[in-house]
C-alpha cells in the first residue's frame, strides 16, 4: 500500500495521504521553500481530518512546500496564532513572518481551505516570477547582459517551487553563455481535473491490490506513473508492489532508486530507503541495509520502517533497541491492529505471554498478520497453531513464489521461531527458502514486510 501500511488503518478510497511532519524542539530549522502549518485543535481532528488527504498538498510537499504540524503552544504559534480559536492552517516564510492565514469554520477546518490558502500564494508568486522572467528578457533585448543574467539566475533560484519558469530562465541563461546551470526536475501537474483523474487510477490500482490481483494492480499503477512522470506516489506504490507482494526486486530497485533520484515528497522518499533497506538487509549487506532503514525514519517517520528496525535488533539480541522502535511505530498509531500485532510479538518473547496471546486471539482474522500471529503463538509454546499460522501466510497471504522464498528463508532466521527451528514440521514447510540470510543471529524481516 505504497509504504504507509503492511495491511493496516489506511482508508481504501484514500492514496494520497499527506506527509505531514510533527514540529519538535530541537528540529533543524527550515529554510528554504514555503511553511504550511497545521495547528490542529485536538488529537482526534488530528487523526481524522480531512487535510490528511489531498494530492494536492501531496504534490506541493515535493515543490518545496514543508508541511509541518504544529502545538499552538509552540514558540511558532506564540507567534502566529496567538489567541486564535484553533484549528487554523498558517503560511510562513523560513524566516517565521506570516504569509497568511486559514481559520476554522465551526470549528473544523477542510482540506480546500487550506488548498485554496495554498495555491492562491502560489499563483501570487509565480506572477512575480513570470514578471521577473520578462523583464530579464528585456534587459536581454536591450543588451543589459549582466543585469539580465542576474535577473534569471533569481528566477533559477525559484527552481524548486517553478520549475517551468527555472527552465525558461536555463535556456535563455544558456544563450547568454552561461554554463554553470543546475539541473531542473519537471514539476508534477497540479491541475485539479488531471489530478482527480490520476488519483481514481491510482485509487483503482490500491482496491486491485487490496483484492490480491496483483497484474491488474501493476497495470494500474503503472498507467498513473504515465499519466504524470513526476509524482513519485504512484512510482512508490508500484515500487511497494513489486517488492512486497510479486518478489521482483529488479524492479522494485529500479523504481524506489527512480524516486530517490526525482525531486520528491519526504514520505515518498522514506518508503524508497525503506524498501532498498530491507531487500540490502536479506540480500547479506546487514549494516548497509540498517543504513538505509534509518535514513528511512530520518527522512518521515514510517510505522512499517521502525517495526523493521525493531525486528533487526531483535535479531541481534538487543532486547532495548527493538522494545524502542516498537514504541516509536505504536506512537505513529497505537490503534492500528497490525502495529498490535507486531508488538504483541515481541511481548511474547519478553515474559508477556498473556497478554501477547490475548491481543493475537483478537485479531486472528487478519491475514496479512499470519506471520507475526504465528511468532506470538511459537513463543507462548504453541508449535501447532503457529506452524498453521506461518503455512496460512506462505500460501494464502503470498501468492508469489518468489516472496514465498524469501519469507520462508526469513522465518528460518527470524528469532521470534527459535523454538521451532529444528522441528522437522517448521524445516519441511520451510523448505523452499531461497538461501539467502544465511548468518545465523541476522535478522530476518518477515515479521513486519
């Protein structure tokens, strides 16, 4: 599900999910592009609102827009929305001056306020970039070479938010004999009606997906990347598909390395390392594989990169690490039953037997969890139930036999099944595994996907 779940919360109707980024003291300050900040009035509009959705905000967040959530407490809303009624949705310069402002009706405040907010500084903007393009082009005409060269080179520096009017800068920068010219990605279509209409393939892709018709959904995917080359989301869905459900890891490197090397939004680059980490992890390259990870969560906190951190650590014996990244991901949503799940694995190993089983009981229904129900019952001691979950995951869940390896390769190193790994039962329905994983104590990462 393009990185935000292994099965878990996300709505099925909705594929753009905003990458919001929660302010904390002692982040790095911003300073370049344009601040969107969200100061939510409560922990459940924050869960519910509708301004977690929205291709639009998607798509800005790739241009240099930084999305950040906010508490009005924060030294940024002492300053800017200060004895405001809350929510509201601020724009601001790196430098904290406000920009403007979209305040709450009734109380909420909708996902097209805050788009509205958005595009309408934006087109404000590029008026004044398109006025600084012609009158460079003047200056040009009337031979003011200097002057015009820094009047496009100001427009150049605008490449991130105005790709198009960089380019046209580029090229008359070029004629002038400038050389020095940096590299300008294409922006991605920000038009309503082809984004609504990018969206509802996308969206059809996901409910391909979610219905296990893997080809369909490939089809899907792969029509919304054609429909617009630079929106990295349908490329990270694609890239997710091909590593995660068919086992095509060419594929799944040449995409996640495509979206590493577009200008992209944080979230969509988070699920590139992410995806490259666990492939580099079960290929051998332990440490490199680690790297990646959590560059991962550097990037955008991922529920599924840190219950993947916590199962390397695990593996390696530090009970400490991997109890904290399981906290990490149950903070990002501690409802969410497949983040359950994967702690209540961990429970299980960890003298919580009891409380492990009864979270597993409760949601034995979830197939795509087989794999950590199965590691939950193995560590209570139950050797039938949890060789019955594992088969229930390696042929009902996976339906490709190239994942079905690597899964059971995994299972066969994965700590979570050391009571199981000499049972002959546990070796025979292991038996396809690829080989790979081979250092005993290394961790297999099956657990979280």
């Amino acid at each position: 599900m393009g990185g935000m779940s292994s099965g878990g919360a996300m709505p099925t109707e909705q594929v753009y999910r905003v990458p919001w980024r929660v302010s904390k003291p002692g982040d790095p300050p911003i300073r370049e592009g344009l601040l969107l900040y969200w100061f939510p009035s409560s922990v459940p509009e924050l869960q519910k609102s509708s301004l977690l959705y929205s291709r639009t905000l998607s798509m800005y967040a790739t241009q240099c827009v930084n999305l950040v959530v906010a508490d009005a407490g924060s030294p940024e809303g002492t300053k800017l929305v200060a004895g405001d009624k809350l929510p509201v949705a601020v724009l601001a310069e790196p430098n904290g001056n406000l920009v403007a402002k979209a305040e709450n009706k009734n109380g909420y405040l909708k996902v097209d306020q805050v788009e509205k907010l958005l595009e309408s500084e934006v087109k404000k903007r590029e008026s004044a970039v398109k006025e600084r393009l012609e009158d460079a082009k003047n200056k040009a005409k009337g031979g003011d070479n200097q002057t015009a060269i820094q009047e496009y080179r100001t427009v150049l520096e605008q490449k991130c938010l105005f790709p198009g009017k960089a380019k046209d800068a580029a090229k008359a920068l070029k004629k002038l004999g400038v050389t020095d010219v940096t590299q300008i990605f294409d922006g991605p279509i920000l038009d309503r009606g082809r984004g609504a209409k990018i969206e509802r393939v996308l969206r059809d892709g996901l409910h391909a997906e979610n219905a296990a018709k893997y080809v369909e959904a490939e089809r899907l995917y792969s029509e919304a990347h054609r429909m617009d080359p630079a929106d990295p989301v349908p490329m990270r869905y694609l890239g997710e598909l091909y590593r995660h459900h068919t086992g095509e890891w060419d594929k799944a490197r040449e995409t996640f390395d495509a979206v590493l090397a577009m200008q992209c939004d944080p979230m969509s680059r988070a699920v590139a390392m992410h995806g490259l980490g666990k492939m580099t992890i079960h290929e051998g390259e332990f440490k490199k594989g680690l790297a990646l990870m959590e560059q991962s969560v550097e990037t955008y906190p991922l529920a599924l990169a840190y219950r993947n951190l916590s199962v390397y650590w695990n593996s390696e014996g530090d009970v400490a690490k991997a109890d904290y990244y399981v906290k990490k991901a149950l903070a990002l949503d501690p409802t969410d039953p497949y983040n359950l799940v994967f702690a209540a694995a961990f429970m299980a190993g960890n003298g919580h037997g009891d409380e492990a089983l009864k979270i597993a009981r409760e949601n034995e229904a979830l197939l795509p969890a087989s794999y950590n129900l199965a590691a939950v019952y193995a560590q209570a001691g139950q050797k039938e139930k949890a060789l019955a979950l594992l088969k229930r995951h390696f042929f009902e869940y996976e339906r490709y036999q190239a994942v079905r390896s690597k899964e059971m390769m995994e299972a066969r190193v994965d700590a979570v099944f050391a009571s199981l790994k000499q049972d002959p039962a546990f070796v025979a329905l292991t038996d396809a595994a690829d080989g790979q994983l081979k250092v005993q104590g290394m961790p297999g990462s099956g657990a979280s996907n």
